[in-house]
C-alpha cells in the first residue's frame, strides 16, 4: 500500500506510545496528511458479525461495523461509550482515534459460509458510519456488500455519507436478489446549527442529494430524522422544512425520534450545550431527569408530544404509513400516540416552553 511507510511519531519526531492497553489484532497505527489529527488503528478482526442482545428493540438481529470510534464527530452520538471499552475517551478520541477492521470482508464471508447461517437480515450503520470519509481511503464496503449479497442475506445500510453513491450500482445489482435497505440520516436542516453539532459531516444539501440519487436508482429511501433536538430542531416550521425538503427529494419514508443523552455522549454533548445555548441547560436538565438524575431519554410526555408533531408534517407533505418497520423500534415515539394531535392540550409541556424572544434568539 501507499502508506505502508508511514508511522506515528510525536511533534519531536520520535515514534509515539502504544495504545494504553493492547488492541486485540492490531496491526499497526498510521495517521496521514488526508485525515489531519486522525489516527487510524488497523487491526485483523476475528468476527464480523455482531449479534444484536434479544432484549434490544431494533428490529433486526445481526450487525456489521467496519469501525470503531467515527470522524462525522456529532456531540450526540450514542456509541461514543464503546471507546471506553478499549480505555480511550468517549470524547476527542472517539473522533480521532478510529479502529478499522481491514480484513472485515473475508472474515464476514467465511462466516456466511457456514451451513449454521440461516441468512438472517444484517445491519450496517447501526454503531457507526459505514460510510464516513475514511471509507474512500479502506474500500471495505464493496466486498461487504458483495460478501451479503452473493450468500443471499438481506442486509440495511444507514449513513450520512454521500460516499454511498460509490456503491449504488453494487446496491442495485444485489437488490434483484435479496432484500436491500437503504436509509439516510439527515435532522438539521439550519446548516450552521448541523455544522456546529455534526461538524465531521456533508451538510443537509449534500444528504438530500444522496436520497435524491438513491431514488432515481429505484431503491426505496428511508430518512432517519434523529435526534430532533429539543428547543433547536423541535418547531413546526423546522419539521415542515425537514419533511418538504425530503419528500421533494423523493425519500419514502420519514421516521423521527428525540435526542438520546446516554452516557458518554451525555457529557459531550451537554458539554456543547452549555458553550452554545446555556440558556437551554437547566430546561434540558428537566426534560431528561429520571429516577437517579440526568436520565437518557426525555420524558414520555415530550416523545408524545414530538411524534404528534411530527405525525402531522408526515401526513401535510403526503407521507404515508410505512408498511418496512425495520429502521422503527418497538419503542418509536410515532407509536406511543398515534390519535394525538400536536396541539392537544394534554401534550403540552408547562414550565418547559421557551418565551417568543428566546425562540427568536435560536432561530
């Protein structure tokens, strides 16, 4: 390879310290000019496929990551407490510090091989993206993609990344054999809000771009608008923006979900918060206390109340009901009111609203 030569040294020159603990099959560490302060860990994996715990509500059994740790760099991101599994920080370094599974297309054939697999729906994107911008240094989606469709296993893949254009024919040529499941995340319309909370990403121009390409590719595309940000994406005019724009693109579907704060994401992103709009933290501080303190999901009256909301800008911009539930958990907010109406007095939220100069000063 290119960069076979390339090693990494600190700012004096000398080669710097191992990873704090070993790296199960690392192979080596390379960073490079392309990914300025990025750090890739290339290792040799064992297994590709993840099996999803039987208590989780997604809606498929079976995953596949190609990396740990991701560039797109969002304050929200859930898996940034799989980092603390390998004793690095669910912070920076989870944005620059990136574990890449190079041999993850062999490994996943081989176990697809085998007699035991019962060709069971995988999913791509699920921790995080398949198809971030390090994907055009590694290819590994390619010889995913073709390990999945050449054993005849339904597969899904969830991104942000245009990259995925790369791919379509590879997509279209395996959907006539099995099930493909393509769905794009995109929540922020306002590009400087979605540039300060996911600056590693394509702004929302770029994304709806690529549900535009995918559907003239005859593929179904399913949008994931998640997180909706309460008090910064949670407006009417914000949702009918986001619902317009997407179905003049020609997405499918629209599936919408509050903000999670789980550990480690919780702290960064309130961290951002609190620099950005401290004004927001004391509101959010309520809106997501649980039995033991700050919780991970906001409360049950607000979820009502969001899907309400955005059960009627589905229904104002012709989506219909999605009969494919496999991006939708058990636990959607949509299915949690599905008869109440945004306006219902029962879904209002006292001592939570923002006043009309405060709304003015975020939007």
């Amino acid at each position: 390879m290119r960069w076979e030569n390339q090693k990494i040294h600190d700012d004096a020159g000398r080669p710097a310290a191992a990873p704090l603990i070993p790296m199960q099959g690392l192979l080596r560490s390379v960073r490079t000019p392309e990914f300025d302060g990025i750090t890739f860990h290339e290792v040799a994996a064992k297994t590709a496929l993840n099996k999803v715990p039987g208590q989780s509500n997604m809606p498929f059994k079976w995953t596949v990551n190609p990396t740990r740790g991701c560039s797109h760099s969002c304050k929200y991101c859930f898996a940034r407490n799989t980092h603390s599994y390998l004793d690095m920080g669910t912070g920076e370094d989870f944005d620059t510090q990136i574990v890449v599974k190079t041999n993850v297309a062999e490994v996943l054939r081989a176990e697809l091989a085998k007699a035991s697999w019962k060709r069971e729906h995988v999913a791509l994107g699920t921790n995080t993206d398949p198809y971030q911008r390090l994907e055009g240094r590694y290819q590994l989606m390619p010889g995913i993609i073709r390990a999945l469709a050449d054993s005849e296993t339904p597969f899904s893949i969830l991104t942000k990344g245009p990259l995925l254009k790369r791919d379509l024919p590879l997509l279209v040529e395996a959907s006539k054999n099995v099930d493909v499941s393509v769905a794009v995340s995109l929540a922020i319309m306002d590009p400087p809000l979605q540039q300060a909370v996911e600056p590693g990403t394509p702004n929302p121009t770029a994304r709806l771009n690529l549900v535009r390409t995918v559907a003239d590719a005859g593929l179904d595309v399913n949008v994931l608008a998640m997180p909706i940000l309460p008090w910064l994406t949670d407006s009417e005019d914000h949702l009918d923006w986001l619902h317009g724009s997407l179905k003049e693109a020609g997405a499918s579907w629209v599936s919408t979900g509050a903000l999670h704060l789980r550990p480690g994401a919780r702290e960064w992103f309130m961290q951002w918060l609190q620099q950005e709009h401290p004004a927001l933290v004391p509101r959010y501080r309520r809106l997501y206390s649980g039995r033991h303190g700050f919780g991970s999901y906001a409360s049950k009256e607000y979820k009502q109340w969001l899907g309400a909301r955005a059960a009627e800008a589905r229904r104002r911009h012709g989506f219909e009901r999605d009969s494919d539930l496999r991006w939708r958990g058990r636990t959607s907010p949509e299915e949690s009111a599905p008869q109440q109406r945004a306006d219902d007095p029962q879904l209002q939220l006292p001592g939570l609203e923002l006043s009309g100069q405060a709304q003015g000063a975020l939007w």
